[in-house]
C-alpha cells in the first residue's frame, strides 16, 4: 500500500513562506511548485482548506460540454453505479487552499503520524495511525482530524466528500476513544479504510492447461530423482486432463481520483485446435471446455488427437530412454518391454516400474525394482534385482520375488517370498510360501512353508525343507498380538475374579438386612408413612452393589469368551502343523535335512533322511503326551 502525507517534525526553516491562496485541481502539484520557488521541502508546508468545488459532465469526446457544477449535500447522489461506471461520465474538484509553512511548536498533533495510503488501483484508501502516535483530547478534536484526513487525501489527488460515506463513523470512533482515554498512545499502527469506489474486474486471457502434465510440488530440500521423467502420463477415470478457459473482458471500474477505469481487451491465443477420440470426453461450461477421461490409462497424443490408452511397447526401460515409469497398479496401464539381447537389459540398471501389468522379453537389470499386478520376465533376473507381483512369472531367477502365484522355470540361488510357489528347476536360492512345489531339486535350497513342500524329483544335496506355521509375516505378526492380547486378559480375568469374590461376599453378608430394610420400606409404604431417609440411603447403595456384581459377572464371562476365541486361533495355528506334509515323489539321494517347527510350545525337530530310502511323505507325529517326531505317513 502506497502511503502518501505524513507528519513528521521538521527543523524550522530559515525561510518562511508567506501564506499564498491559490485556486488548484491539484493541490501536489502546487505545493511543489512553491516549495520549489521558496527553495524549502515541500513537508514543511500546510495548508488550509477554503472552498471546495465539485464538477461533472458527459463528455463522448466529439464535442465539448460544459462542465455542471454539485453542490456538497448532492455529492453523495453520485455515488450511482450506473453514472460513475459510465465511460462518458467526468468528474473533478478544484480546491481553493491557503498555503504557509508549518508551525511545529503550535502544532497540538505534531505527535499525531497520519498517512494515507491505498490499494493499486486506487479503489480502496486507508486512514495509517503510525506506531507511537500521542494526542491529547480537546474540544475540537473531531472537527481538526477530519480535516487533517483530508488535507492528506488532497496530497494524495484523492477526492474529498465522495466516496467516504464512511469518514465520519470513523473520524467519530478514534474521537470517542480519545474523549475516554483522554490522552492516547498507539503501541502498535492501525490501518483503517476510509474511502472505496468500483474496483474494475480484471480481464481474463484465454489459457490451455495440461493438467495431465503438471508436476508435483517438488520441496526445495527434497532429493530430485531424474531418473523419473513421466514417460508415461496415467490418468484415471473422470479425471480432468485438459481445460481450455475461456477469455473474459473485465468489468469497468473508478478509483477514488475519479478517473474511469477501463478494462483491457481479452487476448485470445489458445484456442483448442486438437481433437478427441471416444476415450475422452468433452464438457463446456460459460467459462471453460474440460476435457474428461472415460476410462483408466495414459494419455496419448497422436496426429493432433489425444487419446487414452493402456497398452504401450518399448524398446527397453533405462535412464537414457525413458527412465523409471510408474503408473499405479490400479491403472490398467500394460507395458511390453521388447528388448531380447541377453547382454543387454530390458529393464535397466536402477530403474523403478510399477503398472498394471508388464511382459518383459529380456533380462532385468542390477537394483531394478518393478511392481504390477501380473509381471513375466522372458530372460534372468540380476541378483539385485526385485520383482513384486500377484501373479508372477520369471524364466531364470537370480534376484527377489514377491507375490501371491509365483512360477519360476530356473531359480539360481535367489530369493522367492509367496504364497503358492512353483518351481520347474531349483539350483540354490531360499524359497518361502505356503505351498511349494519343486519340479526337479539340485543342491542348496532352502525352502520353509506353512503347508506343503513337494519335489518331483531330487537330484541334489544339502537341501533344506522346512514347514513353520509362523513362515508368513503376517502369522508372526497375529502370533504376537495373540500372544499379548491373551497375557493380558488373563490378568482381567484374575482382576475381575478377586472383585467379584469381594462383591460376592458383601451381597451375601448384607442380604438378610437388605431383606429386612425392604420389609420395612414397604410397610411405611402401605401405611403412607414418610420413609427414613436413612432407610432409603441403605436401600439403594445395596441395589447398587448388586447391579455392580452383575456388571462384574458379564464382563468376566466375555473376558473368558475373548480368551477361548484367542486361544484357539493359536491352537488351530499349531494344529496346521500336523496337517503339513514334505513330499519327496523320488528317492532320497545325498545330505538332506526335514525341520518342522512348532508355535506352542516353540520346539524344532529334524530328520535327515538316508541316502537311498524311499520314504516320500513326512509329517510331525504326536507319539506320546508332549511328545512329537518327524515319521514317514501314508498320503
């Protein structure tokens, strides 16, 4: 806000300026012009008010007309939407002022710091009262900051008396809060508005935005990952891609000079020239055409369309192609990556890929990661490489893998986290899942599932097969809040027990009397007698121990309910164990090892097999009380 006026102390001038009327529009610039004849500044001047005249005219500009003079009581009459925001419409002032210089030492609110200021438009003026400002009250207090205002707005080509309809409410205000303080001091500035005329509306260009396009907000202190550069533009369904927003001519305004503010002509360079296919629709609204996805996928621009679609073919996913791709799992986005050389990646060093789903031809570089609901990779996996999908399909596995149904044609020695897990060759690696079954197994595998683990045939050693209920991440995380839920609501239980026998104990005691006291509460009753307040005090506190005993009785019948239901989610965890089956459809050949593993109590058992037998299915056999072994069974 620019502020114009104020009123700071001056050193006395050595030359004085004589008090000179003179008749102006523009106080300013009169003001200067005899600061500059007097070689003084222009601050160590003031003035005096006289006679203020107020001038308007239609004027079209082909002829001139003469101007019509207001009168003050009619000033307000022109505060008329309709005539001030008429280009035609003119209006001025013309000030008859005397001008003299400043008298500091008889000046009663030299401590007084106004200003004026206003918006840049000069549609809104304020009234400042500086930090610090003091004055004392007087008389006529009111009269002279009236016009202390508005000798700053004349500095300032502001007009007087129009406008400011609100002036005087707040000329009356800092006067009754003067009047009651008597003197006043202003700790902190305050900025109040005094005048507001029609602020024009500003004209509006038209604009094409991309919305598909936009950047997230990136933080100044956060890494930039450059290997992800949106190669891919995914949307979803009824999102809003592009919007076209249409150009707007502004509305026509006056400032509180009086001067007709005339809005700009709108550019219009955006126009959509583009087109759409049935995968993207069209919405116009008075100021804006939007333009709609139908469906989920990526936005494609193609001779002059754009279009959404979910397929898309690439030669190879890398930094300097199209670096790291993420589209969501749920974007119905499917890439073929088709490169095939087997000295070369597919998928390239350090790149991250999440879609839908995703066929890759060839190998998957060192520290890729790629995410999908369905996922197959034709070539090998880097041994720093991972993969997570639902459904997962991998030619030579050396990396990690993750998902729900994991096939695996030739794992070497990598990793395999899932549910259902098939492998047609295992040559090393470490392989967790519910159920795994292994076509042909050589040495060092290392495979632990909750439910089954079968090979077809074994031609190695040094295997490890291992089921543990608890192989899963999310059995070990229900174990433990079980294990913790059950702790503590066997200490509720014992709680509540102890209370209830105090309860117990005292209903019993207290039950004859209790008795006795309701006898005699009904007989006062019947004979309409008033009952001992005493009596009645008794009557309800026993009721009271009652009710609660009952409360007691309910919450520990569902503390024993909760721990039975928990207890036996624990049981049947440990029960899965003994329906865990190793299968071994070949002969045992070499150095093997079977380990069952149980949750309550925590107890390992092994067995290695010999070189040579023909047993083909192991299970844990309880074959004592609390006591178990790793026997061969019928299927």
């Amino acid at each position: 806000m620019a502020l114009f006026g104020s009123n700071k102390q001056e050193t006395k001038s050595i030359t004085k300026v004589k008090p000179t009327v003179i008749k102006t529009q523009n106080v300013a610039k009169e003001l200067m012009a005899i600061a500059k004849s007097y070689d003084v500044k222009v601050d160590s001047l003031d003035f005096n008010i006289f006679e203020v005249w107020t001038y308007t005219r239609m004027y079209d500009g082909s002829r001139e007309t003469e101007w019509e003079e207001i009168s003050r009581d009619e000033l307000y009459e022109l505060d008329d939407e309709s005539a001030l925001l008429n280009p035609e419409f003119q209006i001025k002032q013309t000030y008859e002022i005397e001008v003299f210089s400043k008298n500091n030492e008889d000046d009663m609110y030299a401590d007084l710091k106004l200003a004026v200021g206003a918006n840049a438009t000069k549609c809104k003026v304020y009234l400042s009262i500086g930090a610090g400002s003091s004055v004392s009250y007087n008389p006529r207090f009111e009269q002279d900051l009236l016009v202390l205002i508005n000798k700053r707005k004349l500095r300032a080509g502001i007009l007087i008396y129009i406008f400011d309809e609100m002036l005087n409410d707040v000329v009356s205000k800092i006067t009754a809060h003067v009047r009651v303080q008597e003197t006043v001091t202003y700790e902190q500035s305050e900025t109040i508005l005094i005048a507001e005329s029609y602020e024009p509306t500003l004209t509006t260009d038209d604009e094409l935005i991309l919305h598909f396009e936009k950047k997230e907000d990136i933080d100044e202190n956060q890494k930039i990952d450059y290997s992800s550069r949106g190669f891919i533009k995914n949307v979803k369904k009824d999102e809003l891609l592009i919007e076209y927003v249409k150009a707007k001519e502004g509305k026509p305004g006056r400032n509180c000079r009086g001067e007709f503010m005339k809005p700009q002509e709108p550019v219009i360079s955006h126009e959509p020239t583009f087109k759409i296919n049935e995968t993207i629709k069209e919405v116009e609204t008075d100021d804006s055409i939007e333009y709609i996805a139908y469906e989920n996928g990526y936005v494609s621009f193609e001779d002059n369309t754009y279009l959404i679609k979910t397929d898309v073919d690439v030669g190879e996913i890398s930094f300097k192609t199209t670096g790291s791709i993420s589209t969501g799992l749920d974007s119905d986005v499917s890439i073929s990556v088709k490169e095939t050389d087997a000295i070369k990646d597919a998928i390239g060093t350090g790149m991250e890929v999440e879609v839908s789903e995703i066929d890759i031809e060839g190998n998957v570089g060192s520290n890729a990661k790629v995410f999908a609901l369905k996922a197959n990779v034709g070539g090998q996996t880097h041994k720093t490489s991972t993969i997570r999908a639902d459904k997962l399909t991998i030619n030579v596995h050396k990396g990690n893998a993750f998902g729900k149904n994991i096939h695996i044609t030739r794992l070497e020695h990598g990793l395999i986290d899932g549910d259902n897990i098939e492998i047609a060759q295992a040559v090393g690696g470490n392989v967790r899942g519910k159920e795994i079954v292994i076509d042909l197994c050589s040495s060092y595998v290392k495979a632990t599932a909750s439910k089954l683990i079968e090979i077809k045939k074994l031609q190695g050693s040094e295997n490890v097969f291992t089921i543990d209920p608890l192989v899963k991440k999310d059995a070990q995380k229900n174990l433990s809040e079980n294990e913790e839920e059950v702790k503590n609501l066997k200490i509720k239980i014992r709680d509540l027990g102890k209370e209830i026998q105090t309860y117990s104990k005292m209903v019993e005691d207290g039950t004859a009397a209790f008795l006795d006291l309701k006898k005699r509460l009904l007989n006062y009753k019947k004979n309409g007698v008033k009952m001992p307040e005493s009596f009645v005090k008794k009557y309800k506190q026993f009721q009271k121990v009652q009710l609660h005993l009952e409360q007691l009785k309910k919450k520990y019948t569902k503390s024993e309910t909760d721990l039975e239901m928990l207890s036996s989610s624990t049981t049947v965890l440990q029960a899965d164990i003994f329906e865990a089956r190793i299968i071994n459809r070949n002969r045992w050949v070499g150095h093997n090892e079977i380990i069952f593993k149980m949750v309550n109590p925590p107890l390992e058992f092994s067995y290695k097999p010999k070189e040579g037998s023909e047993d083909k299915i192991f299970a844990l056999v309880e074959i004592g009380e609390g006591e178990y072994e790793i026997q061969a069974v019928k299927e």
